[in-house]
C-alpha cells in the first residue's frame, strides 16, 4: 500500500506524525530500504537514523539519487530527500559483512528512537531489522526488539502482533526454544497478554471491541486432555477470566483449523500459543509486506517481516515492501 503525500504542509498536523527510522544492522538491507523508502512521497515527518558515510556509501552502490540531509528535528518528509539524524558506527561498514564491533551503534539507535517517542518528539517508531547474533557476540544480552524495546520503556507485559492485510497473529510466548514453551504459558500470562491485545486493538486499530481468537497449544487443542492437558488447566480458565472481564474471546481451538476463512471470518486477531504456530500462516498470507507491531509500550512501534537479508545488502535486489507497510501502519496507528 503506497501512500501520496497530500499538499497542505503548514503545520506539524498537516505535515503527518513525526516518525524515527531506524537502520537496522549496517551490514544489512536496512540502509537500502530505508533509502528507498526516502525516494518515495509519505504523509508525514520521517527521520532516520544512521551512519552518514554508511548513507551516502551505500546510495552510491545502488546508485541512487537521494539527498541526505542531516537535521535536528523532525520536518515534512519530501520524496528524494533523507533526513538524517546521524549516529556513527564503530568501524567500517562492509555490505553483507557482520562486525560485532558495530552491535553498540544499532542498539543506540534504537534507544535514540525510543527516547525519543518518550518525550513526544516522535509519534512513534519503525524499525529496520537487526541481527540478534552479532549483537549477543558483542557481548550485549538481546533476544529481539519486543523485549529490548520493552526493558528500555519500562513496560511489563509486551505483546507481538504481526499484521497482514485483514490477518493479525499475535503471540503468547515470543523467542523462546520450543522445550521452553509449555512451562511458559500461564493463565496469568494468557489472561495479561489477551488485555494488552484488546486494548492494542481498540487503541492503534479503532474496533469498539475486539474479537480475538484463541489457539490451543497441543495436537486437536488437547483432544480433551488425551494429548495435553495445557487447555484444560491453563489455557481454558484464562479465557474464561477475560470473558468476565468483558473480553470478547474464543478457544481454544485447533490450530489447524483456526486459520481457515470460516474461522477467520469472526475474528478480528488470533492469539498464537509460540512463533511458529501463528507466523508461518500470517507470512505465507503476507511476507514481504506483513508488519510487526509491537503492543502493550508506551510509545507505537512498528517492524518488518523480516530479517537482515545479508546477502542482499547493496545489490539492489532488496524488497522495501515490508519497511513500506509498516511506515503506513505506523502513520495510520499514530493519526488515530
């Protein structure tokens, strides 16, 4: 979905919601998507952050025309033109190549940006993807953006919602290995992550009330406890908690068979018990223009679908689509 840029820009309402970028891993495709998110007309006041070298480098690469032009705050977004709020990198960057060295700039940005929604400089923030392992062998504990983001803004129960057109998944459990799951999932867990989506959905997403679907975690949601009790004893008492709460919620059910369109059709999000449960149906429907959107922070922050692409860095061949959807999500969510 591309956006045009309407031509009232007198103030900072009509200019669009001031959005922070972030580049992501410099080795990656994250430089090249955000430059060619540059070259394109959005609604509002985007400002990324990066290396200015690495910019200018890697536009020359793709050979690219965009301006880069460093400023303090943000302004109305003009196609052709990247405004740069700079933050240099450690060494080097080579394209396709990981330097652990640089794991503590791609951390910065991320705290720049969400530093910066804290004091309402930025209505909210869209990420371009990191590579988990380089900065864990820098030495910096980090599972991913969810949790990161969440320590950072001091927010308890955060929830990952990826969205697709119409479908939205979001995730009980997020990167965890798949032995590790079982024990995690808690009727406190499930009834504090049901609350953050419906209240994610009403607030970035405008329905009234929310109907949110449920997914059981074992074969056939348990078979009536013949292949897990998880239902029975956890899953089935959390949703009867957020029914009384006023939550519109069903489940457990199958989750074979919760992503058929019969099923779909009266669900506004499905809850997924862990990652690959729920994220390879919604990428199938979507991947490369699916959102990642991260509920229950303070601020709005929204991602791509997918990772680093290092093979891709600086040939050209990287797709914008997603860092593109999840630019107008975030336009969208911040103007509502």
């Amino acid at each position: 979905m591309r956006r045009t840029s309407t031509s009232a820009t007198s103030g900072p309402q009509a200019a669009g919601p001031a959005l922070a970028v972030t580049s992501g891993e410099p080795a990656g495709v994250g430089p090249d998507l955000c430059l060619a998110l540059a070259a394109a007309d959005f609604p509002a006041r985007l400002v990324f952050l990066g290396d200015r070298t690495l910019f200018h480098e890697r536009a020359e690469e793709l050979r690219l025309s965009v301006s880069i032009v460093e400023v303090a705050e943000p302004a109305p977004h003009r196609a052709g033109v990247l405004q740069l709020l700079a933050e240099s990198t450690a060494t080097r960057v080579e394209a396709g190549r990981l330097d652990p060295a640089n794991a503590a700039y791609v951390v910065r940005l991320l705290d720049i940006a969400a530093d910066g929604c804290q004091r309402g400089l930025y209505a909210g923030m869209v990420t371009a993807p990191v590579q988990k392992s380089v900065i864990n062998d820098a030495g910096i504990p980090f599972t991913g953006h969810t949790e990161y983001l969440a320590s950072r803004t001091g927010a308890p129960h955060p929830v990952m919602l990826l969205v697709a057109g119409k479908l939205r998944v979001a995730l009980a459990t997020t990167h965890l290995p798949l032995a590790e799951v079982p024990a995690a999932i808690t009727t406190e867990r499930l009834l504090d992550t049901l609350s953050v989506l419906d209240a994610g959905l009403r607030r970035f997403f405008g329905f009234a009330r929310p109907r949110m679907m449920v997914c059981g975690l074992n074969p056939h949601a348990g078979e009536g406890g013949h292949l897990g009790r998880e239902e029975i004893d956890v899953i089935e008492p959390a949703l009867r908690q957020a029914l009384a709460r006023g939550l519109v919620v069903r489940g457990p059910l199958p989750a074979d068979t919760a992503f058929t369109p019969r099923a779909l059709a009266d669900a506004d999000a499905v809850l997924a018990m862990y990652h690959d449960q729920g994220l390879p149906v919604l990428k199938h429907a979507g991947f490369g223009g699916a959102v990642n959107v991260t509920l229950g922070l303070p601020i709005l922050r929204t991602s791509v679908d997918h990772g680093t692409a290092l093979d891709l860095a600086a040939t050209g061949r990287a797709d914008a689509g997603s860092l593109r959807a999840a630019v107008d999500l975030a336009i969208d969510c911040a103007n509502r």
